[in-house]
C-alpha cells in the first residue's frame, strides 16, 4: 500500500526501531507524527546526541510530539497538534 502523502503516528521515535519506523515511512514519502515520551539522548539504541531529534524538527514532513501514551490528555493533545498542523495540505 502507497504511503506517499499519507499521515503516519508512529510511538517509541525517538529511538530504536520507532526510530527505523520513522526513517522508512519518511523515505516513501510519508508524513509522520513521531511520539516519544522523550527525545533527550538515553544513550539507548545508538542515541548519544541529540542529532536526530535536530534532523526531524528541521522537516516539514515531521510533527514532533513528547507524549507519554498512557495519558489521555497528552494523546489527545498529540492528535489536536497533527490536525491543526497538517490541514491535510501543510503537513
């Protein structure tokens, strides 16, 4: 299925395999909403720098959101920032 121009949420972004996930979608020309509950370096899966947080937020194809899914209110948030930005032609 083509992703291209599509609006992607991909969780766990800031490293690892939501990482990859983030990575590819954006190569087939995805939108992607990355979510994490931190994009501070961990150190964890290859994260020493802050260097691909820096990457995703000098694209326009990326929605960065620091989001802790288990908190309704911070889902929601997430949501009401995706739509308000992408208006399915900014995005």
């Amino acid at each position: 299925m083509p992703v291209r121009d599509k609006v992607v949420a991909i969780t766990g972004a800031a490293r690892g395999m939501g990482r990859a996930y983030a990575q590819g979608f954006l190569a087939e020309g995805a939108k992607v909403v990355a979510m994490d509950r931190s994009w501070d370096p961990s150190e964890l899966s290859g994260d020493r720098d802050d260097a691909f947080r820096k990457e995703m937020e000098s694209r326009n194809d990326v929605l960065l959101a620091t989001v802790d899914i288990t908190d309704t209110e911070q889902i929601e948030a997430a949501y009401e920032d995706a739509m308000r930005s992408s208006g399915r032609s900014t995005f």
